[in-house]
C-alpha cells in the first residue's frame, strides 16, 4: 500500500458489524491514472475481518469486501449509529481543465458520499465506481464550459471530453450525496449522539509558502484557490440515515466554528482536523496549524437547550489562541483560550 501522495490510512471499526475494520487508501498523485484500474488498489474503501486474519495478512488491492472505487482521497469515513450506513468526505482534484479552460477556481466540489452498510442492509450500488479519476462534481456549473445539463453535484468530466470519457460516461458514475466548495479539503465527519447531525472539519485550501525569492507570478502558482476558503467546523442535519438536505443543495453544510479572516490562512488560522465526541456529547476538535485541541459543548442552562443546534442563530467567528475574548450572538457563546468552548443550544 506504499503511495507517494496521500500516504495516510484512514480506519474505522464498525460498530453494526462485529470484526470488520472499513481502510480507506486515496490516490498517489492528484490525477492517479492507475485508479481507473480495480486491481490497482488505488482511490479505494474497503472492509476487512480483523478477526480472522491469516499469517500472511491481506492483500489490500485482491483482498476485502469493496464498498467503493474511483474515491480519490476519503479521509474522513463513519457509520451512521442507527442505521449503520457509511459515510466518506472526500479531497478532490486541483488545477483541472475542461474543454481547454482553466476551472479550478470553483471545481470540482468536495464530496461527502454513501458507501453502503456491512450490516447486511441491501444497497444496490455498494462497491461501485464513483468517477475518479475521470469524474467529478460541480460546484459551480456555469463556469464550466458545455454546462447545460449540469447542476451541482452532477458528475462531469474533466478535460477534453471523447468518445469514451464524456459526460455520458460521468453520469453513470455514482454522484456524491452532498457536495462541498472547492477546495476546502473535509478530514474528519463524526455524528453526534442523537445522530440527528453531522460534524465536519474543514481543513481548508493550501498554499505552500514561498521563498523571499520567488516572484508574484510564482506564488500564485503554490495556490490551489487564489481566495483561501475552508478552515472552519460545520454541521449537516441528518434524519432517517441520511442528510436532510437534497443532493444539489449549496447550505447543507452550517458553519459554527470560523476563522475570522481567511485571508490570513493558512498560516495565520487554526486549521481543523480530527473530532471526537465523549459520552457527555462534548465535541473535541484538533487544529494542526495552532496546536489547539477545541471544546463544543451544549449549555444546558440555556431556554431552549433542546433545541436544533442549526436553528437559524448566526454563525460565530474566531481566531486562534485568543485571549479569552467572548462573543454572543443571542443564545450562542463562544469563548476563545487556549482551549476553546462554544455554548450552543
């Protein structure tokens, strides 16, 4: 399983089926032509029995129950606690071309897909190719050249479409559940205990910091999006198993924990990675760039506790290691420290 890019396995134990262990592996490179072959390995989820393992071990790429390929790099995996489905957020391509423009700005959008059960609930589609490395999904469809039968979210191909790979082809592709901005690079997603939400973290777009020597032109070239955008914990409601939101819905994902000025990431923001809830529903997230573990708990002091946490009340924003500074926006508190609490209801 040895890649050169993207080099990081995501595990998770699935608590619906005992003895299976789910193993994402993403791409080697941002376009990795090896992933349009299934005995590649490449780009790939799969589910594995830890409980009967041979001396030798599996093979990843031959080896494995698949619930999915053509996933370029699904970071963040769970399982919904109700109905046992599997969920992956997923890092798209950068600097893609179609039909001979540059559309990398705003595609393709992040994906958030459905893998199937391994509850033994029947899903169709289980193990199917989701398009990469051909494949992906808007985000903004007009920017695209020949967009007319593509929304948000519909898959489309990317450079210059032949008799093979076009958007026929795409279409038959299985589209994502819910796509996300370009660029704004989803690692972790976690329900809460109700599973009546999901949390994802947002890493947010990179840029690589240049040398005093480089000239503007150069830098620009170290961006996968000129205006920085990510960088921020969002929540997606979830009712029966699955997002309330339609597939081409643009505010499906709610912002809760922001920076309070892109335009100083990455380098001067707190970059959200990994969440964990404990058994009191308190949400701990990680921020890789500051060091800083960050605590979302719910106030149960507050009218109105029970209440949705995407209610409609505004958005906070915060910087990294603040100085106890608070901010209140009606029933929400955000408190900044070393350690960060936001009080919601």
């Amino acid at each position: 399983m040895n890649t050169d890019d993207h080099t990081t396995r995501t595990l998770l134990l699935s608590s619906k089926a005992d003895g299976l262990i789910v193993v994402s592996r993403g791409s080697t490179s941002n376009v990795d032509a090896e992933a349009e072959i299934l005995s590649s390995g490449h780009s790939q989820v799969k589910a594995f029995n830890y409980q009967n393992v041979s001396e030798t071990g599996y093979d990843f790429n031959a080896d494995g129950l698949r619930l999915g390929w053509g996933l370029r790099n699904s970071v963040g995996l769970v399982e919904h606690p109700d109905t046992g489905g599997i969920y992956s957020v997923e890092n798209s391509v950068d600097e893609i071309m179609r039909e001979g423009k540059d559309v990398h700005q705003d595609n393709p959008g992040e994906e958030m897909n459905f893998l199937g059960y391994l509850n033994g609930t029947k899903y169709e589609p289980q193990g199917s190719n989701y398009g990469y490395p051909h494949c992906f999904s808007a985000w903004v469809p007009e920017d695209l050249p020949l967009n007319e039968d593509i929304k948000v979210g519909t898959q489309f191909a990317m450079g210059n479409q032949n008799s093979t790979i076009n958007d026929t082809f795409c279409a038959n592709q299985i589209a994502p559940r819910l796509t996300f901005q370009a660029h704004m690079a989803p690692l972790d997603m976690k329900f809460n205990n109700s599973a009546a939400e999901a949390w994802v973290t947002f890493h947010g777009s990179w840029s690589e910091v240049a040398p005093p020597t480089w000239k503007v032109q150069s830098v620009n070239k170290r961006r996968d999006r000129t205006n920085p955008v990510g960088y921020k914990l969002s929540v997606i409601p979830f009712a029966n198993g699955e997002p309330v939101a339609a597939p081409d819905n643009k505010t499906a994902a709610v912002d809760i924990l922001t920076n309070a000025d892109n335009s100083k990431c990455p380098q001067g923001c707190f970059r959200p990675v990994g969440i964990a809830f404990d058994q009191q529903g308190r949400l701990f997230m990680s921020s890789d760039a500051t060091g800083e573990i960050y605590v979302v708990m719910r106030d149960q002091s507050s009218p109105g506790n029970a209440g949705s946490t995407t209610s409609g009340a505004p958005t906070p924003t915060a910087s990294p290691s603040g100085t106890g500074r608070y901010a209140i926006y009606g029933l929400w508190v955000l408190i900044l420290e070393m350690i960060v609490y936001l009080v919601f209801v």
